[in-house]
C-alpha cells in the first residue's frame, strides 16, 4: 500500500525501489542504508501513516552516511549529489540508473558526513532551493571543489513533477554545453567548460520508457510469480547491484557471504552463486527463499 502511493505520488518506478532495498513498514517505507562493502549501517523510516510526529526516522545511535554509497563506482569520474532519498533516486531514475549518484540524508549534515564522500574528478550537486540547500552548497564547497545547479523547483522530484523527464534531461544535456542559452536551469559561474563526457551523457531516448526498463523491468518466471517477488525478498537482506544487461549480484543468503556472490540472470530467470554452490532456476530460488 505505502510503496504504491509513494510510487504514484513521485512517478518512480516501484521495480527500482525494490531493487534498492526499499520495503514497507507499519507506518510507511524503510530505506536502507548501506556502506561502501554493502554491509547494513541503519535503515530510515519515513513515515507516511497519517498524524502528528515526525516525517522521518533514523534509528537513535546509528551513525548517519551518504545515501547510496554501495552503488558508487571507486573514484567515480563524475559524481551526483542530492539532498535526501527522494532526489537521490530520482535522478538515478532520470540518467538511466547506473549514474554515480549518492544522497545526503538532510541539509544539516555534517562535515565529516560530507567528507566521507568517494573522491571524483568532478562533483555536481543539485540542492534544494532553500537556505538550508545553500548552507549545504557552503559546506560541501569547504570540503571539494564542486558545480552547483540551482533548479527552478524546491527539489528535483518537484522538479520531474513539473516538467518531465526529458525537460530535465535535456536541461542537464545542455548545462554542459555553457556556449548554448539555458532557460531551464542556472548554472553557476564555475561549470566546467567542457561537454559532459560521452559514456556518461544521459540519453533523452532513455526517458521515461527506456529509463524504466533499465532501472529494473524483469520478465515475468510464472504465472503467478514474477521476479520482482524474488528481488522483494532479497532487497531485504541486502542490496541488490546490477552487473549486466539482465544480471544483478547480491550477497547469498544460503551462508556467511561477505561480498556479492549470488548472481541471477533475469534474462535466463537462474541463479548461481560461487561462494557456496547453489544454482537453480528463479522459481527454485523464491521457493528456497520462502522456506
């Protein structure tokens, strides 16, 4: 019920929550969080069960990091900042969903939060459209060198909400080419001059059918089981990286795997991992899941 309306109320697609980890809860969605080794650090609640109290929730005592931080490349040539889950995913869905993006979890992080961010080449950030965005701006500056986009929105999800995805995806196609007129967005005096390099450059093919698709459409394996059943249960117990076209890795659930060892096929709809052995078809693999 909440991933739906959560869901429908940002336009994301559900397939790409699910292979992040996201699950609900009693009182709304759990987002996990994840280090750079894919080992769990805390989970954040945000509440959408209507009434008072807090919108979101971090377990007391956890140490806060970056969201997104298991996805990202070593020493990524172009880095994403956002603000927040939201955003983050966003434009993970937006550039096609294999970007370097991270989130950081409100504007009020602190620097060493800020400092624990991988190395780049290049950082851009997309901050909200407030002060606490631009105390954020200041902060991150005293620690990188880093690009801002200032977006004509509160944050990028409202953004997306406003104009679309290829609105945005040329917008941010044509920041990088500062010699073109930009009404879309403002970008300040220190991008870079240069165009965004051709490996990275989002495809405004990509959005938003294709987006979806390699975000995370998966062929059905039954009737009444598909493999987002699979991916559910799984997303559960840790985080779920894409390694090809139609493969994703996770960490085997049949014993103590320290690293991804588990790798499915979607295409193929099998299983094998190479820590401990086990092999099947997907069908198999929900079935042992499920006990």
């Amino acid at each position: 019920m909440w991933m739906e309306e959560y869901c429908r109320q940002k336009k994301l697609p559900q397939k790409l929550l699910l292979s992040l980890g996201w699950h609900e809860n009693p009182h709304g969605l759990t987002i996990p969080y994840y280090d750079v080794n894919g080992e769990l650090v805390g989970e954040a609640i945000r509440v959408m069960r209507p009434g008072p109290g807090p919108r979101f929730l971090w377990p007391a005592g956890k140490k806060r990091i970056p969201y997104l931080l298991w996805r990202l490349k070593e020493n990524p040539r172009l880095l994403w900042v956002t603000e927040g889950e939201t955003d983050a995913v966003t434009l993970l869905y937006l550039l096609g969903g294999e970007a370097n993006v991270v989130g950081i979890p409100g504007a009020s992080s602190s620097l060493e939060l800020l400092q624990s961010l991988p190395q780049a080449a290049q950082t851009v950030i997309l901050p909200h459209s407030d002060d606490a965005g631009r105390a954020l701006v200041d902060r991150l500056r005293t620690v990188r060198p880093c690009w801002v986009i200032t977006m004509p929105a509160n944050d990028l999800n409202d953004w997306y909400l406003q104009v679309g995805a290829d609105a945005i995806v040329e917008a941010l196609e044509r920041a990088w080419q500062p010699s073109q007129p930009i009404s879309a967005i403002y970008v300040d005096g220190s991008w870079p001059r240069q165009p965004l390099p051709k490996q990275l450059t989002p495809s405004r093919t990509m959005a938003p059918k294709a987006v979806a698709e390699r975000a995370g459409k998966r062929p059905a394996i039954h009737p009444r089981i598909t493999i987002d059943d699979v991916f559910r249960i799984l997303g559960r117990r840790g985080p779920l990286r894409k390694v090809g076209a139609s493969e994703w890795a996770t960490r085997c659930p049949f014993h103590d795997d320290r690293r991804p060892s588990l790798f499915i096929n979607a295409q193929k709809e099998v299983y094998h991992c190479f820590g401990c052995g086990a092999k099947g078809t997907l069908r198999q693999l929900w079935e042992r899941l499920r006990g």
